[in-house]
C-alpha cells in the first residue's frame, strides 16, 4: 500500500519512478495525474466536474484531461451523455467502480450502445475506472483514467482512491487561490496569449507548446475569464494595455 503522506512530491509510483518538483500550478497537477495514469497502464485521465441533469456536453465538464480531443467530440456528437450509466451512477453515488464499455452498451436503454463502444474503442479505452471526488465546500467531481489494460485490482482500485482524493485536494487547492488572485494569469495562460497575440491557431500554439488543442483552449478560456473579457481577441488587447505580454 502506498504511504500517503502530506509531501505530495515525494510519493512513489508502482513502476518505481518518484514524482519530483513542486506542485504548485494546475499544470504541475496535470503532470502528476498524467504519471500516475501511466504508472497504472492507463491511457489517459479525465477530471470530470459530475454534469447536472440537463447537461448533453462531457467537453463541457471536463475539468482537466489528457483525453485526445477527438474521443471528446466523439462523445459529444453522438449524444452519449444522456442515458451514460456512468453519468447516471456518478449522480447517485460517491463508490469508486470500474467500468467496461461493452456491458455498459448493453445497459444503455437508448440505443447508442454501439455507437458508445465505436467512441472508446477508436480512443483505445474500452475499460478503466471512475474515481468520485469532493471539494470542501462539497461540489462533486470525478477522476477516471482510461485505456486497454486488464481490468484493476481491489488494491489497485484502493491505491488510485487514495491517489485521486489527493490529487483532487490539490487541484481544488490551486483552484481556490488562482480565484483568490483573480486577474493573474499563469505562465501558460501568457504564453498562449502571445502566440495568439502573433496570429497562431489553436493547432499551431498547440504544436509549439507540446500540448493538446484542449489543453491551450483551456488556458485561452481561463485567461479569457480572468480578464473579464468576451473572446480571444479581446483578451489578447486587454494583456497587451496591462503590459501583461508585449
């Protein structure tokens, strides 16, 4: 069993690697989850905010991932998250569970069982498990990790609980004073600005800054919310006269 202790940097992996530097920014927390995921053989990972019930959009509440953009278009396009018994489960209870993609289509009652396997297979994420997590004030959300490797054991499954409650913890943490500072942004948030601010496409700053299309549109939006502004370019303008990017 893994020693949860308070220094989040020092904890071990199951492959024996050792998280080091500090855990400070939403990016360091992004790193984290991202080793984690693949220490345990997973795919990818997703924090997922837990959708209200007129919510259609898993984009929308997809807090953090590492998802490809396209399982998340995918999802989205073919209306999977209503009648999702994973949704439905997140809602309700707050028990860690697995799940495999071929018993929940023949659990879904509206017909988009195959269209729901063809979404996680093409993503290579037919199986994994959904992790439920809180924040202090008691707003819910989740931590999956996905991908092809054998279904987890009961100390595998103990382990990563462990793992999110953590991880969550710290990102609410992050959250929590980035709101606090309201008005700063991020290295990363600058560092998208500029290049928006020099023309570039989402594709274009996403190649630059190895990271995900998802990843610098998060960045942009948060950037975007922080400067109280109403869309990209906007933003950009409001950073120049701040003196925020040159």
């Amino acid at each position: 069993m893994i020693d949860f202790s308070a220094n989040l940097s020092a904890l071990a992996l199951p492959d024996g690697r050792t998280i080091r530097g500090p855990i400070c920014c939403e990016e360091d927390i992004r790193r984290v989850i991202a080793q984690v995921a693949d220490s345990y053989g997973f795919r990818g990972f997703l924090v997922l905010a837990i959708p209200e019930t007129e919510s259609n959009s898993l984009s929308v509440n997809a807090l953090m991932t590492n998802y490809a953009a396209a399982f998340l278009k995918g999802y989205d396009s073919a209306g999977l998250i209503n009648g999702s018994p994973v949704i439905q489960r997140l809602r309700r209870s707050t028990i860690p569970f697995t799940y495999d993609a071929h018993q929940l289509a023949r659990r879904r009652a509206d017909g988009k069982g195959d269209a729901a396997v063809c979404v996680f297979e093409q993503a290579n994420m037919p199986r994994g498990l959904y992790l439920p997590v809180h924040d202090a004030s008691g707003h819910r959300a989740a931590i999956a990790f996905g991908g092809d490797r054998p279904v987890v054991s009961n100390d595998e499954l103990q382990e990563l609980n462990l793992w999110a409650g953590v991880l969550y913890s710290k990102y609410t943490e992050v959250r929590d004073r980035d709101k606090r500072g309201a008005g700063s942004l991020s290295r990363r948030e600058v560092e998208c600005l500029r290049w928006a601010a020099a023309g570039k496409t989402t594709s274009e700053m996403a190649k630059i800054l190895a990271l995900s299309e998802y990843t610098v549109n998060h960045y942009l939006n948060r950037a975007t919310r922080k400067l109280d502004s109403v869309n990209r370019v906007q933003t950009v303008a409001k950073a120049v006269r701040a003196g925020l990017i040159n």
